[in-house]
C-alpha cells in the first residue's frame, strides 16, 4: 500500500487483516442485510471486523466496514496501546490515560495539508448524492438509510473557534443530496449549533464518513469541553492530525478521510429523521423534524470504504469500546476528584456502557460508599442517562455482573440502600420517557458494600482464600481441565 495520510481507514483494515481480525463478505444487500450479518458478528464467541464488498446495486470496490473496535486486539490499535492485548490488558493500559491525552491535547493543534486522497472526487451542486455509496438500512423499522453511525461530524465554538468532532446518527435525506444531523442536546456539537444561529444564523459542519476508527471513538466519548476531539486524537498518536481546511466552512476535515462533506445547518431547514435502532437496544426516536444539512461540497477517494457503527441491543458495533472507554474515564473522574480508596469501576456493556455502572471501594470511613456513588451519578463523564449506580467493596470485580449482582443480593437493604435522584440528565433516546416529555430521568445509587458500622463484624464469605486456589488449580488443573 501507498503512504496513506494518518489516519487512514485503509491503512486500519491493513493492520487488523494481518492481525486476523477481519473477514471479508461479499455479494450482501445495503437493505437489512449488512446490518444482520454484522448482528450476528456481534453476538458471537469471537466478534470480527466485516469488510463488505460486492454489495448489491453497487459496483464492486465501494465497501463498508463494521465491528472495527469490538476486540480487545482491535480496540488495542485503535487506541495505540499495543498488540496481543486480552479484555483486562486493554483496560489495564487505558487507566489513566484520557486524563493525560486530554491535558496534552493542546499540543497537538490540527496540521492544515492543501489535499488529501479524498480529492480525487469532488461533486457540488445537484450532483450531490450521498446514494451512490451503498449506506445501508440497517434495522427493519429504521426510518431509511443512515450514511452516519460511524462518522466524525465536526462543529466549532463561535466565540473560541475551538472545534468539536461528534459521532451523530445521520439519516440521507432528499433522494440523496442532504442528510439530518441528530446532534444530542447538550452535548458540545449541539452547544456550539445553537450559538452559530444566534450569531450568523447558520451553523457551519464539516462530516467524515470513513477513517480511523479512533475518531469514531473520540466522537462518541465524552472528551473534556473546550478540548477537540482532534487534537486530543494527536495526543493519542503523539503527532499532530493532517487536516485539510473546508474553502466554504473554515472547518477541519481529516486528510484520512474516505467519504466527507461541507455544508451548512439553518434553523427552518429540517426534514423527519427516525425512528432508529439505538444503542438502549430499542427503536428510538419517533418520526420528527431534525437539522437537515445542506451540502455544498462532497468528497470521496476512488472505490471509499464507508465506516458503519451501527447500534442496536447490546453487544453492539461499538458497545465494547464504550464500555471499556467510560470505565476507564470513570474512574479516572474520581480519582481526579480526590476520593480516596478507588479500585475500579466498569460500565457495563448491557447498559450500553452508560446505564449501568459499578464501582469497587476500599471503604475508608462512614458515608464514603454514598459518596462515591453520588459523585459517580453526576460526574460529566458518566452523568448523561446513567440509571443506576451500583457501590461495591473491593473483594467483589465490578466488572463481574455476576458478583455485582451478588453484593446488591445479599449487602443491602432496599429500605435504606436504594437512594434515588430525580430530574436528572436523559435523554430523548430513552424508551421510558413519554412522548414530549422533557427528556429528565431518575437515577438509583445502590450501595452494595458491607454497613460501615458493621464492617468488621459482617459475615464472612464462603469461599477459599484465593492464593490457596491458586496453589489447588496448579495441582489439580489438569484433572479439571478433564
């Protein structure tokens, strides 16, 4: 392969089919089945990157990747961790590292580059269309074809100029030739959207739609405000990211790039998205009117590679990545904050990494478990639709749904265990929340470790001391292992 830009998707696939974490598909259909076939990938004992190719009504070379971060092996990469790397070995490498890449980020201001592969096409005007690229219907009910699972949607502060790169599901809209934008309110992209109308009156955006699956990542973790999400990606890679700077927006778009566009938000300009399969594992969004951007330029490399993250009922295409992400940010939160006594968190992969999330502590005096567990539920990486907050002691491995759930059995009491907070961060995404209701929700903080008051006294555990397990299994192991 030719020198690819930092960043390359191409350059992704290459490394992970040598690894032998790819397979590729070949002859499936952009309607429902792509979306299946990546499905039952998900569920399976070993989860494989797919590359599609041959897909029906298309000509060959024009493909779609899925499954790009759920191994640990794939994860690793993407996150330059290193290779040959289990579940626990990513984690263990990750700890501690979104503090220092988000404090180093400064550093690495995007590197502006006059072209980039992505040149070699350039469409404007009516012959815009996003349908020449076989963008999948991916869920039965889906409202159609979504072009952004995967994408890098980048947005900028007015006032600071800062940008912002988010991951938004995006639905092609007018037979082709515009896309909505779904842009979660709250969050930094949707922020700096509404200040751009109150200024100009428009809001500029620039869309990736293929490249490293690092910036799908970043896009869809919550990266510190006034951070870019592509500057910290340089922090990451400890080398600035090569960008080339929209003529019509001003705004950066990776050179990596397979598939990106220009264009401008309005606020009258807005067509019916939805509803969509989402990560909660339920169709969400009825019908409605979203941001629908206008695109004044699309680029895209001959035969693109389009990046699909579709979500769906856990395990997903990137609920593994969150989880591992959040939990490592959680627990960085908290220790950033000063609690003491922190031995893990985990957000777990059945709450799509973010409504269900436990913390392991070595309790330290009275009050410290609800304490944890308060700041957990409100701390900006993990207080958007959080629903519970499971505290545990440190004997139990809160990435262990099994002992989780044991400790909440058999610690509590529901009468004086169960804290609940209300009005809190949702969102409309949420499959409880009534239609046109204001998208708050509750949040539970369990506290799952032994009473303070009875912390030395509460019954002892049943089980072998785990060095003497160790000792038994080198003896025994082989008669076990049958």
């Amino acid at each position: 392969m030719s020198e690819e830009p930092l960043l390359s998707l191409r350059r992704f696939i290459e490394d992970i089919e040598k690894a032998g974490e790819l397979r590729h598909v070949r002859g499936a259909h952009w309607d429902l089945e792509i979306g299946a076939i990546a499905e039952l990938s998900y569920r399976a004992r070993t989860p494989m990157a797919l590359l599609f190719d041959d897909i029906q009504g298309y000509r060959s070379g024009q493909r779609v990747l899925t499954g790009s971060t759920g191994s640990a092996e794939r994860l690793a990469r993407t996150l330059r961790l290193g290779e040959g790397l289990d579940d626990a070995g990513v984690v263990e490498a990750l700890r501690g590292k979104p503090s220092i890449w988000a404090a180093a980020a400064a550093q690495y201001p995007v590197r502006p580059v006059s072209s980039a592969p992505f040149h070699e096409n350039v469409v404007e005007g009516d012959d815009v269309n996003l349908l020449d690229f076989p963008v999948p219907r991916w869920h039965a009910h889906d409202g159609g074809r979504f072009i952004g699972t995967g994408c890098l949607v980048v947005t900028s502060d007015p006032e600071t100029g800062v940008h912002n790169g988010g991951c938004y599901r995006m639905q092609v809209q007018d037979d082709g030739k515009a896309t909505t934008i779904a842009a979660v309110p709250g969050k930094h992209g949707a922020q700096n959207i509404e200040r751009w109308f109150a200024r100009e009156g428009r809001a500029p955006v620039t869309v990736s739609f293929g490249h490293d699956p690092l910036l799908l990542v970043l896009g869809g973790t919550e990266v510190p405000g006034g951070v870019s999400e592509l500057a910290y990606a340089g922090a990451v890679l400890g080398e600035s990211v090569p960008v080339v700077m929209g003529e019509e927006t001003g705004l950066p778009i990776p050179a990596g790039a397979e598939i990106a566009a220009e264009g401008w938000l309005t606020p009258d300009n807005r067509r019916v998205e939805g509803p969509f399969g989402e990560w909660t594992g339920y169709y969400a969004g009825s019908p409605r009117p979203a941001l629908n951007l206008t695109i004044t330029k699309l680029f895209h490399r001959d035969d693109p590679v389009l990046l699909g993250a579709p979500p769906g009922k856990p395990p997903h295409d990137y609920s593994y990545m969150r989880t591992v992400m959040k939990s490592a940010m959680i627990e960085d939160a908290l220790v950033s904050m000063g609690v003491p006594g922190i031995k893990g968190a985990w957000a777990h992969e059945t709450g799509g990494g973010r409504l269900f999330i436990a913390v392991s502590i070595e309790q330290r005096y009275a009050g410290h478990s609800r304490q944890v567990g308060y700041l957990t539920a409100q701390a900006p990486t993990a207080a958007y639709m959080n629903r519970y907050v499971v505290v545990v002691d440190d004997d139990i491995d809160p990435s262990d749904l099994g002992e989780v759930v044991w400790a909440m059995s058999t610690r509590t009491d529901p009468a004086q265990d169960i804290e609940i907070m209300g009005k809190t961060w949702g969102s409309k995404l949420d499959p409880m929340l009534a239609p046109d209701a204001a998208p708050y929700n509750s949040r539970a903080v369990i506290d799952a470790c032994r009473p303070w008051d009875r912390k030395d006294t509460f019954a002892k555990v049943a089980q072998s001391d785990p060095a003497y397990l160790r000792s038994v299994l080198e003896k025994w192991g082989t008669v076990l292992e049958g």
